[in-house]
C-alpha cells in the first residue's frame, strides 16, 4: 500500500474543466514579509517587530476582496505564505475569510508560533463540511531559528 501517488496535472479529471474555461486555478498571498526567524537562504524575512513592514501588509478586507476575485476567476486553492504568516494577528480571521470563499487553504509556515488553539481549529475545520482539505507545510528543518543563521 502506499499513501504516495503521483501523475500527470492533465490526467486528473479537473483539468479539462479548467483548461476549457482558462480559469485560474491557485494563487499565492504573501500576507507578511516578516519572520520572526531569520534564515540566511531568505529573501523575505524582515524583523518580527518592523512596523513599515507591517503598515504595507494587504488589509483583511483586501485580502478578502483578492479572495472574491481570485475565486470568481475561477481559484480553487489559497496558499497562505510569509515571511510568517502566523506573526499577523488576525491570521485566523484571514484563514477563516478564504475558507468562507470556498478556498482550499495551505499555509507555509515555520511552526515555531503555532499553538494548541491552532492546532485544534485544523482539527475542526479538517472534520468539518466546510473545509474539505486543508493544509500546513513546514520546512524540513522543523522551523528551528538557529538551522539557518544569518
Ligand atoms: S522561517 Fe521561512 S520565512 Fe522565516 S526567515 Fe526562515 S525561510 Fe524565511
């Protein structure tokens, strides 16, 4: 048995879907350029605390206005990504703003700031109607700051 499959994007039934109507099928959002690690591969890892940095961040009511458009394109999958996605306070909101659009959600994250509510939540929306799929990828050096110093 094995819990890996792969293949070809045109196999898989959606893409005739897709293809006749040219639509979109995913998109990215950089919701923060901060990290509260700084790796030193990183081109986007500015301070936890920079508060330039955090005034240019997209609003959640742009981000949920992307959202409408990029689903109305056609999108059917969100990747949340950084910098740290979780150093946004309202992060759960914005999650719960992309899932309300009919969005799979992934979200690239160093998991040194997840916690126990989070990690309960996933469960929730995992087992929920709503959320068919939902996802966190977390680099291999398991988010340890000091895997790569600057
Ligand atoms: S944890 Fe990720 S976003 Fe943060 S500095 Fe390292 S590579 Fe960049």
């Amino acid at each position: 048995m094995s819990y890996v499959d792969s293949g070809s994007l045109p196999d898989l039934g959606i893409w005739d879907k897709l293809k006749a109507r040219r639509a979109a099928i995913s998109f990215d959002l950089e919701v923060t350029a901060r990290c509260n690690n700084a790796c030193r591969h990183c081109y986007i890892a500015l301070p936890a605390g920079d508060r330039e940095a955090q005034e240019r961040e997209l609003s959640l009511a742009e981000i949920d206005d992307l959202a409408l458009q990029a689903a109305d394109l056609g999108a059917v999958w969100a990747l949340l990504s950084g910098g740290e996605p979780l150093l946004r306070p309202d992060f759960p909101d914005i999650y719960l703003a992309l899932k309300r659009r009919g969005l799979l959600v992934s979200v690239f994250t160093n998991a040194c700031l997840v916690t126990a509510e989070h990690v309960g939540n996933a469960v929730v929306f995992f087992a929920s109607d709503l959320t068919p799929t939902t996802g966190a990828s977390l680099p291999v050096d398991g988010g340890i700051p000091s895997a790569f110093p600057r």
